[in-house]
C-alpha cells in the first residue's frame, strides 16, 4: 500500500502536461514491436502492402480535398467581405452625392437670400446714414415752453394782487 500511496504522490506531483506526455510515450513504447510486427508482415505481403498504399492514397486524397476545401471556405469568406466592402464603398459614394447635391441647393438658396439681403439693404438706409439734424431751441422758446409747463400765460401772473400794493 504505501508503494502505491507513493507512486499517486508521483503522479499528482506531476503536472497534467507532464502526465500526459508520459502517458503517450508508454503508449508509443507498447505500440512499437507490434507495428515493427505490422511492418514485417505487409513487407512480405504483396496484397496487405496494396491495402496499406491504398489506405495511405485515400488519406492524402482526403487530405487534399480538406486542405481544398478551406482554402475554398477562405475564398468565400475573402470574397464575402470583398463584396461587403464595395457594397459600403457604393453606399459612400451615393452618400457623398447626395450630400454634394444636397450643398448645391444650400448654396443656391444663400446667394438668393443674399441677393434679397442686398436689394432691402439698397432700399432702406442704415440709421447711422440719416442722421436728423438737431436744432438748439432758442432762449424764448425754452422761457415759452417753461411757462407752459408751469400754467403761467402773462406777465402779470408773476405779480399777485398783494404784490400790487407794495411800492415799486
């Protein structure tokens, strides 16, 4: 028991990498005398080396033809994204278009406003342009318009009744 206790220990010390090569190579070792066996045999065998070339032709065939078939699958993979590309390219170019078309009618509509803009500003002139003249009222104009204000219409309003009576 304890040689089998010591020979998990082994094992389970070994990583799973190692234990798998390990295991492939006493595979590989076990498997050798009776393939050297096999060999013997076919090569005195006309019909058992027929068989083994016949298996080994139909191997490369379908070898060949899964080989074939990927770089086929390549293809059509490269194709399909060949035509995706151009598809996109196509959808830029008719987006491009349409958007040059689109600036086109941008244009034409601001050199229509502009030319409104310059036929208005041709017609009303800026206020900086007119300027009013500003006239300066005279001094009996501004005692006019004070008197008016004030609700004195004569010179005799200045002086009231009481006033009359006092000498000069």
């Amino acid at each position: 028991m304890p040689a089998a206790v010591a020979g998990f220990s082994r094992i389970d010390a070994q990583s799973p990498i190692e234990n798998g090569k390990s295991s492939i190579r006493a595979s590989i070792g076990a498997a050798r005398p009776k393939v050297k066996e096999l060999l013997e045999q076919i090569q005195s065998d006309p019909e058992a080396r027929a068989l083994v070339e016949t298996f080994l032709l139909n191997q490369m065939v379908e070898e060949e033809s899964q080989r074939e078939e990927q770089e086929l699958a390549a293809l059509q993979r490269e194709r399909q994204k060949r035509e995706a590309l151009e598809e996109g390219l196509e959808q830029m170019v008719a987006a491009q278009q349409e958007l040059e078309s689109k600036n086109r009618r941008l244009r034409a509509q601001v050199g229509a406003s502009e030319l409104l803009h310059e036929q208005v500003r041709e017609q009303v002139k800026p206020p900086e342009a007119a300027v009013a003249t500003r006239r300066e009222p005279t001094h009996q104009e501004i005692y006019h318009r004070i008197r008016e204000v004030v609700g004195l219409a004569g010179p005799e309003e200045f002086y009231s009744d009481e006033a009359k009576d006092i000498p000069g």
